[in-house]
C-alpha cells in the first residue's frame, strides 16, 4: 500500500491538521499525558492552569501533593489518576535527567521509549505520543482510529499487534516525525467523520480508493 499516496489524499480532503504550540518540550510532552484525544480543549486549559502556578517545571511538578494537582485537572476524565501520571514522569525527569527534558529528549527513540513505558501510567501509545509530538522522535502513536482504518482497508492483519501497526505506519511516511503527528490526526479525524467504529461509511471516504475490491474488511470489534 501506498502510504505517501494515503497521506496525501486525507490532506487533499481534511487540509493540513493544525499542530498545537506548544512553549517547551516539556509542555508538549504534558500536553499528550492530559489524553488530549478526547478532549484537546480541556487539555489546554489544565496546561494553562499549570502555566499560571509556575508548574510547567519537573521540579515543582514533582514536588506538588497530589490532591493539589487532581484539583488543577478538574475537566478531566480520571483527574487523580492523570495527576498521578504527570507526578510520575516529572520525577522520572528529575532522578533520570536531573530534571532537564530536553537532555531527556536528546536520547535515542527507543530506548525514550523503554523508559517512558516503564513509569507507572504511562503506556505504549502515551509513550509514543510524546516521543513523536514532543521529542520529535520518528514514533507513532496507534490509536483505535489507526487501527479501524488499517484493517478495514487491508492493510493489517485482523489481530496486528500495537507493534506490527506502529511500525507499518512508522515505515510508510519514512519515519518523518511531523508528519506522522499529521497522519495521526487525520486518521482521528477521519475516524469520527467516515471510519466509525459501527459504521463505515466508505462512499464519502477519501481513502475509498484504497480499499480492497471486495470491499472493506470487518471483522468482530
């Protein structure tokens, strides 16, 4: 399959995704541990509400109680169990890298990612969020989204692993961090406007062109 001929068609239909601003490596990375996915408003408002106290620093962040942290992400689904996450990787900044993210970012992609999976909250799709948007890491971030449309299109396997589908996409956009975070978000995009989990509504897709003959594939959810 043709994944630059893919990308180019989402882009053609959905225009070029706008990429947060962010102020600091740091800040980004925070940003993908606030699930901006759901909601990326709510994201923002938390990362302001952590730039108002002065805690867009591992340091602080490491050092708050985490009552004071769950009550600046009210919003949130989860707000403890986020405010757990975020504690988590400013301390593992500030025991591994002495607190610099960017001696952080520095580091090769995979061993980032061993290290980023390893802190308690944090998983594999987190991990690569924030080693592709924040570091700038040739990684991409599976979402339920990526994986409905590879399928459907016969791209993968039925049952790919999380691995198998980071890595085919990784390898079709030639592992261009920036736009793998595009690809992301059109794939998201593209999966609440045409690719949904109950209905696929291929005759509008801009991706119809890239599914099989026989139609898309749909296997048991």
């Amino acid at each position: 399959m043709d994944m630059e001929a893919a990308y180019a068609a989402l882009i053609d239909c959905l225009g070029a995704p706008e990429r947060p601003a962010h102020g600091s490596a740091f800040e980004a990375a925070i940003r993908e541990l606030l699930s901006p996915r759901r909601n990326p408003r709510n994201a923002d408002r938390v990362i302001d509400r952590l730039r108002e106290r002065e805690l867009l620093d591992a340091r602080r962040l490491a050092e708050r109680p985490l009552d004071e942290l769950e009550a600046l992400l009210c919003g949130l689904p989860q707000p403890r169990a986020h405010a757990a996450r975020l504690r988590n990787f400013a301390r593992y900044l500030v025991a591994r890298y002495d607190g610099s993210p960017d001696a952080m970012m520095a580091g090769r992609a995979e061993r980032l990612r061993e290290e980023l999976t390893a802190i308690p909250g944090i998983g594999a799709a987190t991990a690569d969020a924030i080693l592709m948007r924040a570091a700038g890491k040739p990684s991409f971030a599976v979402s339920a989204a990526s994986r409905r449309v590879a399928v459907r299109h016969g791209w993968v396997a039925a049952d790919a692993s999380y691995d198998e589908l980071r890595e085919y996409f990784q390898d079709g956009l030639d592992g261009d961090a920036a736009r793998l975070g595009d690809l992301d978000a059109l794939l998201s995009e593209l999966g609440k406007r045409y690719c949904r989990a109950r209905e696929a509504r291929c005759t509008e897709c801009p991706l119809r062109p890239f599914l099989p003959e026989s139609g898309p594939i749909e296997p048991e959810w």
